[in-house]
C-alpha cells in the first residue's frame, strides 16, 4: 500500500505551516489512520538527534510526536544548518557531509533528489497518510529552478497542496493571490485549498473577503484558523519565544540570545514551572540581575563567542558570575566558558580564541561530529546547584568539540561545576522532571523562597496536551470533510 499524501506550503516564512502539519498529523492519527510528516528539506538550528544516532530537524521530531510514533530520519533527509549568513552545515540522511556557500548548494542539491525520494517512498510504504511540509514559499521565483522542498516536491509525490497564509502579518488576501499569481498553471492546478492562519477576532468581518478570495483565485476555503498558542518545540530563530520578554517571575532566568542559537527547545522545560521566567538576552544593558544565567548552544562556537566579547554581553557575564549568579553552558555555551576554543581543521573556518574563562576546560574542534542519545546520573556537584548532584538525566549530545581539563584529560562528566558555573553537552537534560525540579529548587531556595511546592512538568504528558489542544483547533476551525476529501482524491 502507498500512503496517499497532502502538503502545506505557506506564503512565507513563520506562516505557521510547521504547526499546521503537527495539527493534522494529530487529527489523523486520533482517526485512526497511520501518519507520518515529511519536509524534504529543512533550514534550521533547532535539531534532534534519533535513537540511532541521525540528526533531524527539531521541527519533524515535533510532528512525529504530534502523529503518535517515533522520529526517523526519512521525514527529514535534507537539514541545513547555517553557519554564517553565506553557508550552511548540509546534512544528508542524518550525517554531515559538508559545509556549503548557499551558490555550491543550490548547484549541488539536485543531487539529492534520490536521497529524498528514497525517504519519502519509505515512508510511503508503511503509513496510510504522509503530511508533507513545504519550506518559506513557492512563490520564490529566483529559487524555483530545481526546487526540492514546494512544488517541486509536491511533484515528485504528486500531492495536493494546502496554501497557508499569515493574517497575523497583515495583507493574508495579497500574501495568498500573490503566491497563486507567481505560480505556474501547473502548480496553481495543485493547490486544492487555501488556509487563513494565525486570525485574531470576529470571523464574520472576515467573510467578504474570504468570498472574493474564493472568487478570483477559483479555490475553497479550507480553514480560517485562529491565533493558537501551544507550548510545542520551536523550529527556528523566526519563534516568538525569542522575543518574550517575562516580568514579575519568582525567579528570573536569563538566556543569552546569541547570534547562531540553536537548541533554544532546552529550556521549555524550565519555562513552564510556576514561578519561573525565561527570557532572552541580547543586550548587555537587559541583562539586570537574573538568578540564573544560561549561556546556550550554537551552530558557531567561535563567531558567537566573538559576538559575545563584542558586544558586551561577555564583560556582563562575568560581572555577574563574579557576584555570585549561577551560570551554565549548554553545548557551544559549555565550550565558551572554558579557556580557549581551538579549530585546528577548519570546522568553523579555523583558528584558535580565548574563552570567557570561567570553567577550567579547553575544546578542540574535531571534523566528525558527535551525535548520540544519553542518559545516566549527575555525578557530584557543588555551588548553588548543589541539588542537582545524584539526579538521573536523559538527552542528547550534538557537537564537534572535545573538552578537555586543565591536565588535558577529555572531560566525560555530563555536567561539570566550578563553583557556581556549570557546563554540559547534553541537550534536553532538563525535559527530565527530576532535573527541572532540582535545578527550580535550588534556585527557590537560593532566594529564600519554599520550594516544597516545585512541581515541573511531566515533558511527554505536558507535550501530549499541547498537540490534543492544537487538534482541536484544527477540528474546529478547519473544513476536515474537505481536506479528506483532497487526500482522497489526489491530484485526479
């Protein structure tokens, strides 16, 4: 049996199509049919790494959980993660094959094409229906050469379209004839349905213009969907989590805002406990006076710690550390804090910078990458996260560095401590409810407060929630007669 697929391309960027799979991925699977997502082609530095080892954008590990199985790299051969604003990380089928400027890609990814086909018919032989993710837009008329990821992707799986639009951004009704103008006949024949994303109010003020949408574009409404806040993995640096900035929290956590951040997901886990806020830093002027700053992973270690000491960020760094506040280092961050970060190959361009100094560590950038799931117990710890000493941990670990103590032995704790700042490679450790409390506890009780009544989330469960809630949206808001009907029928 082959799946019978349908695609969500949007007019933009952020247009909320990574949402809108999860959301039909759930429906489906609460119906009982067997589903799978896709994206062919995926630019983000928010990755996850699978049960055998492969890295996937974070994004599909969301909307596999969202359909009820386990991620797989299949639904997600192609991840570009970006290096500078010219060049990306190209990884295939899970591993790193490169580093490449955006002109050697776009004239190499053509390549690709069996790579993704081979994962897309995989899929399509074991599921009942595969949810296909576009990429930014179809209407990108200097990229439709060769296009992998829109229609040219919906080609090759000869699915029917949805076309997602961002009312929230302004000019839905432009965004969405626009696309459809830009488009070939061809392509136009291909999308079977058009989607209002992110509304806010009464819909009925939006009925005229959705009847002269349906009248000059010739294509059903398939759904106005409202302003939904779920509390899922973020795909990108276009997350409105970024942005947030918390007041009037128990405790204030600080993350800094690097330029390449990656892996922002890690700290939804403490976002969500009562009486904790996390927020992100890019000033040195907004740092304040946090209980606890985090210094998170990044896709280029030494061009961000270049940023930091610039811009200031790094001197307020360790004016805090210095009165006392808790700093920890996830990742890239971890490698920061140490003495010195060297690339004696070239992985991030070469070279060798100082660290900001704080933990008695040095990396070494090595070319092939460690990527592996982990779990086991915090050894024995000490400073204001003393708590967190004997407590078990799952996660993963994503980085090309290897660090080393001041005797230039590798370091192979999972979480290290100097005095009051911390390091670690592993991505995701505080999804570990045990993790989440002990750390909230800790940093309670560092200002006096009872945490008796610290309660994190149970991440699966919490996650589980979201994903129903973001069903329900779906159900209510979208013409699900229709859109059945549309993967039923096909291109036909």
């Amino acid at each position: 049996m082959t799946a019978k697929p349908i695609m969500v391309q949007g007019t933009m960027s952020g247009a909320g199509k990574s949402l809108l799979v999860a959301g039909l991925c759930r429906v489906f699977a609460q119906d009982g049919y067997r589903v799978a997502p896709f994206k062919s082609q995926n630019m983000a530095l928010n990755s996850s790494i699978t049960a055998d080892g492969s890295e996937m954008g974070r994004a599909q590990v969301m909307q596999a959980e969202s359909a009820g199985i386990a991620p797989e790299v299949a639904m997600n051969p192609i991840l570009l993660k970006p290096t500078n604003d010219v060049g990306s990380q190209v990884i295939v089928n899970g591993q790193a094959i490169g580093t490449m400027s955006a002109r050697d890609y776009f004239a190499f990814k053509h390549n690709l094409v069996p790579d993704i086909m081979r994962a897309y018919n995989d899929l399509a032989s074991r599921f009942d229906i595969i949810v296909i993710e576009g990429a930014g837009s179809p209407a990108e008329v200097n990229l439709k050469d060769d296009d992998i990821v829109n229609m040219g992707m919906a080609r090759m799986a000869a699915s029917p379209v949805l076309l997602a639009g961002d009312i929230d951004r302004g000019g839905v009704f432009a965004q969405l004839l626009g696309t459809l103008m830009l488009l070939d006949d061809d392509e136009r024949r291909m999308v079977r349905g058009l989607i209002v994303n992110k509304f806010r109010g009464d819909k009925t003020i939006l009925d005229p213009g959705l009847d002269i949408l349906r009248e000059r574009s010739g294509i059903p409404i398939a759904g106005v969907i409202p302003y939904t806040i779920v509390d899922v993995d973020d795909e990108d640096s276009l997350s409105d989590r970024l942005s947030v900035r918390r007041t009037g929290a128990l405790v204030d956590v600080a993350v800094i805002r690097l330029p390449k951040v990656s892996n922002f997901t890690d700290f939804i886990a403490l976002d969500a406990i009562d009486g904790i806020g996390v927020r992100y830093v890019q000033r040195a002027g907004d740092m304040g006076e946090p209980d606890l700053i985090i210094l998170p992973g990044t896709k280029n270690t030494i061009a961000d710690l270049k940023w930091l000491r610039e811009s200031g960020v790094e001197a307020m760094l360790l004016k805090r550390a210095a009165a006392g506040t808790p700093v920890i280092g996830i990742c890239g961050g971890y490698q920061m804090l140490g003495q010195e970060v060297s690339d004696p190959h070239g992985v991030e361009g070469g070279g060798t910078m100082r660290g900001v100094g704080l933990l008695p560590t040095s990396t070494v950038f090595e070319p092939e990458k460690r990527q592996v799931q982990v779990c086991g117990t915090i050894g024995d710890i000490g400073g204001t996260l003393s708590a967190l000493s004997g407590v078990p941990y799952e996660g993963y670990e994503i980085h090309m560095g290897e660090t080393f103590d001041a005797d230039g032995a590798k370091v192979m704790a999972p979480l290290i401590a100097a005095g009051n700042v911390y390091g670690t490679y592993i991505h995701g450790i505080f999804d570990t409810r045990e993790c989440a409390e002990a750390l909230a506890g800790a940093l309670f009780a560092a200002r006096g407060l009872d945490a008796g009544d610290v309660r994190a989330h149970d991440m699966k469960a919490y996650k589980e929630e979201q994903y129903d809630k973001l069903a329900q949206a779906i159900r209510d808001n979208m013409d699900m007669q229709l859109v059945y009907r549309i993967v039923e029928e096909g291109l036909a």
